[in-house]
C-alpha cells in the first residue's frame, strides 16, 4: 500500500478518505503513484514552460498543492495541476526529485472531480506581463544577480535583462501598457533608448494612430545611423567599429546579433574607406597603370571600361586537390544551412532555443563566406596579367552588395585603349579583336569583296549547320555559351560566336532602371550572387575557340545548370499595361511557386508614394480593415504615406499586377 501522510486525523484504510468533508484533506503522496486525471477539463496541453515551472519548484517549493481523487489501488488522478505534476515529473529526469518524492496535495471525493477542476481552471486569472517584469525588478533591486534570478525562475539570462528593460521604462509607458493603450511591441522599440525624456519625446511627436512600431522606431533612430544588418555594416564589421570608438545601439528583443545601429555614420565610412583603401596597396603594389578605392560605383560608370583579360594558369596538383576540398566544404555548408532554415520554421523567434538556432544560422552563413572568399581567392590567384596590361589598365576597388571588397582588374580607359592601338599600329603589330572598332579604317581596301566573302561564308556556315544537326552535345554547348556572352563579356571572355542567337542581360539593362530599389532587392542579390559563382568558374582567354572549347568538354549537367542561368538572367516580363489574363508569365511563376510577397513590399518608395490617395485607402481596407483605413481620408499625401507604410508592414498584400492569376480551364 502506499505509504501517504495527512495533516489531519484520518483512518487506516485510504479509501475511506474519498468521503473526506467537502474542503478536502491535505495529503502528501508518492510522485510515482499520481496520474493526470481523464476528467481534468484542460485537453490542450503542451509543453511550452514545463522547465521553467520546473525552475521554479526547484527554487521555490511547491508553492500550490495538486488536487487530487483517490482511483483504487494506490494510485491517485490529478483533477487540478496537470502542469505542476509535469514539472515535478521533470525534476524526476532532472535528477533533483527521486521518483517516489513526496508531492503536497489535496485529497477530494471521486465524485467532485470535474467540478474541482473547473473551478480551477476557471477561476485563475494570469499574470500582467508589468506585473511580471517589474517583480524582476524589484528581485535584482534587492540584491540578487540577473544568473541568480535566472535560474531561480528557470529562464535565461536573456530573458531578465529584457524584463529588466521593460522595467526600467519611463513610468508613463507602463501605466499606458496596464490601461491598454500601448502594446508590447511598442514599448520593446522604445527600449532602443534608456533615456525617459526621449522615449516620451518620440512618443508625443507622433500622432495617436501613427504610434505603431514601425514608426516609434523611426523617430528613435537618427538618419546618420548605420543599420547593423547592411551590407556597409557587415563590411566594417561592428567588432571593429567599436574597437574603433563608435557607439552602438542595440535591440535587446531582437534574435538576431545584426539587429542594432551604429550611431557614427561618419566613422563608419572612414573605416570603411581605410579598408578598401588597405585592398587598394595591395593592387598598387602588384604594379598596376592605377588604382582607385571608391566605396560604390554605379554600374554606368563600370560598363564605359574595355576590359582586359588575364591569361588562366592551369592549377598545379595541390591546388587542383586544393579546389576539390573547397567545393566539398562549400556543399556541405550550404546542406547545412539548409537543414538549419528547416529548423528555423518550427521554433518560436524569442525563445531560448530560438535564440541559440539564429546563433547557429549566422555563424553557418558566416563560415560559408569564408569558403566562398578562399574559393574565388584560389581562381584569382590563377589569373596572369601580362607587363604590357599592367601597364596599360588599372584596377577599382569596391564594396560589393552584399558587404565584401570586390576588385575589379584589367579595366581599360579611353585614353589607355588608344594608346595602345597606336603604339600596336606602330609597330607593325595585329591589334586584338575586342579592341578593334566595327569598321575598317578609313581607305583601308579589303582583301575580297562582300559579295564573295558573303558567298564563301554562306556555304560554311550551311556545313556548320548540318554537321551541328547530328551532334545535340555540341549544339547545347554552343546555345549555352552564346547566351553566356552578353552577360559575362565584361569581366570574363570575349565571344565572338557565329550562333545567331541572342540575349539581353535583363538584370543590368531595364530591370535596374525600371525597378525602383533594385539593388537592395533580394532578387538582385540571388541574381549577382549566381553570376559571381559562375563568373568564378568560366575561363579567361584572349578569343571565343579558347572559350568554347571549354564549354565542349563540361559535362551536361554543368552546361544544363549554367543555362538554367543564362535563360534567367535573359528574362523579360515587363509590360507597360497590366496583363487582361493568365499569360505565360503567369505560367513560369506557378512553375516556380513564386509567391511575389516573398520578394516585394509596399514601401513608400516602390508603391505608396505612386499611386493616389484613394488607392492608399483601398490598399489599407484590404489588408487591414476598414477602420484602419479611415483616417487617411482627412491626411495629407506625405502623411497618408507614412501612416499606410506602418499599417502595411508585414501584412504581405500586393497589387493586382503582382497577384497571381488563376489559370483558365481551356488553358
């Protein structure tokens, strides 16, 4: 039988406590013979907080008995306390409590037990988060340690000094949070700053509908702050800036370490500028006609360059086994990451595990840059630049999108290029084709008519066609490096190929014009990011035989994947008038299960300060209501925009030219 002790009177035999009077009897029973009862009236449980429950037992006690019927044969049903009985279960696992520990509770008549169980669960009345945060306070007010209160209430230390920042705001906002009037997530942005009078001035100096987050957070942050997330951050590196001094401003609630401000916009771009200008010796050094350190160059400016190409040096065996390491590393990175997103979508952003998995993401990304640097290091490393073109072309160093130096070489002014076709000329020597002009020189006479040369070439190039017809390797080796052409010629090879087909690089011609904030799109940076890789593996050389032949010798896959490439990168789906029906474009994005929410916000810039007042209004009915939506009609069209580019955020609604349009049955 088991052993169970009152604190009143009570007979022998257990079972005649079940007609224990109607407040019940105090009663400590083993753990190992409590079961969760099936009458207990909660049925949806979980997990979430069992440790910290459990924390707190351990510190604490049991401060609340578990009700508690008698089921027979020493065993007794949990009618009220599911959780606690959780928590003691877990000290068990925890090793604190051995499986038979004592476990205060009260004993009621079987016949009670769902009317006990209602009424507990009924009858409780949760915690106010203020109330919450500021017994935190008052916790590390009397002496005790944010690791003490941490484990005492089996939480992490994270979590204490964010209630102890709730605390710690100005007496205003908590009073406004218990009346309701202002949420969590506003008084988490007005903890960007400790000063009180600022947090009431950023207050007061939006109107009453205009306080959202978004908002709160704009009038907090100085326009010379630095985003600690942008490429020009990552690039300086926030270690650096404030070994250098500078002052940054953290978000406490955010997962992510990115997520703050750098306070010195000024500092910022000096040390931004140092580094670029340290990569800059470096390229002096290796004897170049120039050099320039600029921390953006548009890409106009970059395209008005003839390029010059390096001759490829074949790998020794080293590094050959060298490279295969690093593409092994580079795909066990990226699988990585992979498996790390995956774990991502299922676990609460401001949790504990939460926390620790964002960790682990970063530091996953930031290890496959650094294999990505050494792989792209190891192909320039290969690159041989001629005495002539080192002394004729010059080199731009710049930080790239996405936070790292980019060196351009081998770049050819106007100037230079005519110098070098002059001093060619001179001496009697063949002037490459990529810098020769379309026509000839003035008097120059060719050696056979055009009509000849039409004739001869016409019946070449019937030859091409019919063996090409017999040999579909070949044929998809050239279509791929015909469209390769246009969007690396630039920087990589020169192709002259007698494939009449053609592709515009979409990307660097209209989307950058047409698309507002294009460079700092996702998209932009999923595109330049596949060009770098690919740009990384095409060889150099001085004309397209060389080029081609190396195309001939990859395997399917490789050509089939780099078309993949080439096909998107020559994709337009522009149109100046909104499509009347389900189109081809239509059918590519369902292929691709694009979801343009994913890609596309309504910010001021790409939307909200295009489109009129009456558009702002609909846009915010349909993603928010029409309550939200009401007090546009009496703003002025700044402000109107300000408030919609709030009310919007995060609501992922899209105009009617960026929503998906069913397909047509006889489609």
């Amino acid at each position: 039988m088991t052993n169970i002790a009152m604190t009143v009177d009570a007979p022998a035999d257990i079972h005649e406590a079940t007609s224990a009077p109607a407040p019940g009897r105090d009663v400590a029973i083993p753990l190992n013979a409590l079961f969760l009862s099936p009458a207990n009236v909660r049925k949806q449980r979980s997990d979430q907080g069992i440790p910290e429950l459990a924390a707190l037992i351990k510190s604490q006690g049991l401060l609340q008995r578990l009700s508690v019927t008698d089921a027979g044969e020493d065993r007794f049903a949990v009618e009220a306390g599911g959780r606690r009985l959780a928590a003691c279960q877990w000290l068990v696992v925890d090793g604190f409590f051995a499986e038979d520990q004592p476990i205060d509770c009260r004993l009621y008549g079987s016949a009670r037990a769902v009317a006990i169980s209602m009424a507990e669960n009924s009858g409780r009345l949760n915690m106010h988060p203020a109330d919450e945060f500021e017994a935190f306070a008052r916790l590390i007010a009397e002496g005790r340690t944010e690791q003490q209160v941490a484990g005492q209430f089996g939480v992490s230390v994270l979590t204490v000094q964010r209630r102890m920042k709730l605390a710690n705001l100005a007496p205003r906002f908590i009073q406004l949070f218990r009346d309701g009037k202002a949420d969590m997530d506003q008084l988490k942005v007005l903890c960007l700053v400790d000063d009180h009078a600022q947090q009431i001035a950023a207050w007061d100096s939006l109107h009453e509908y205009n306080r959202s987050a978004y908002m709160l957070r704009q009038a907090l942050v100085n326009d010379d702050e630095v985003q600690g997330d942008s490429a020009l951050a990552k690039f300086v590196g926030i270690a650096a800036y404030e070994a250098a001094g500078g002052i940054v401003r953290r978000d406490l609630f955010s997962v992510s370490t990115d997520e703050c401000w750098l306070q010195d916009g000024a500092l910022v771009h000096k040390l931004a500028m140092d580094r670029l200008e340290g990569a800059a010796e470096v390229e002096r050094a290796a004897g170049w006609s120039w050099v320039e350190a600029h921390l953006r160059v548009d890409y106009a400016t970059m395209n008005s360059f003839d390029r010059g190409r390096p001759k490829a040096r074949k790998m020794t065996d080293e590094q050959a086994q060298g490279m295969e390491v690093w593409k092994a590393l580079a795909e066990e990175a990226r699988a990585a990451i992979a498996a790390l997103n995956f774990e991502w979508d299922a676990v609460e952003d401001d949790s504990e595990e939460g926390e620790a998995l964002a960790a682990r993401i970063e530091q996953a990304e930031a290890d496959a840059e650094q294999i990505r640097e050494s792989i792209s290091l190891l192909h320039a490393s290969l690159a041989e630049w001629s005495a002539k073109q080192l002394a004729s072309c010059g080199v731009i160093v710049t930080m790239s999108h996405d936070g790292r130096i980019e060196v351009t070489r081998g770049l050819m002014r106007a100037q230079d290029k005519k110098a070098v076709v002059a001093e060619l000329k001179k001496a009697g020597k063949p002037v490459p084709a990529h810098l020769q002009g379309h026509t000839p020189a003035k008097g120059e006479r060719a050696e056979f008519s055009e009509r000849l040369v039409h004739d001869l070439t016409a019946h070449r190039t019937a030859a091409l066609q019919a063996a090409l017809t017999e040999n579909a390797h070949v044929a998809l080796a050239l279509v791929v490096h015909k469209l390769a052409g246009p969007i690396f010629a630039n920087g990589y090879f020169h192709s002259s190929s007698p494939l009449k087909v053609s592709a515009q690089l979409t990307s660097n011609t209209h989307l950058s014009t047409r698309a507002t904030e294009y460079g700092e799109s996702q998209a932009a940076s999923v595109i330049d990011q596949a060009q770098s890789r690919w740009g990384d593996r095409l060889p150099g050389g001085d004309g397209a035989a060389s080029t081609l032949g190396w195309f001939i010798k990859q395997d399917d896959a490789t050509l089939l994947e780099l078309l993949a490439f080439c096909s998107a990168s020559a994709l337009d789906a522009m149109h100046g008038r909104e499509r009347s029906g389900y189109d081809d474009s239509d059918a590519l994005a369902e292929a691709l299960g694009i979801d343009m929410a994913d890609w596309w916000a309504p910010t001021p810039a790409k939307y909200l300060e295009s489109v009129s007042k009456a558009q702002l209004i609909e846009a915010v009915t349909e993603a928010c209501g029409a309550d939200v939506a009401k007090p546009v009609a009496g703003m002025k069209k700044g402000e109107a925009v300000t408030y919609c580019a709030a009310k919007l955020e995060g609501t992922r609604w899209l105009p009617t030219p960026l929503r998906a349009k069913p397909a047509q049955a006889a489609q």
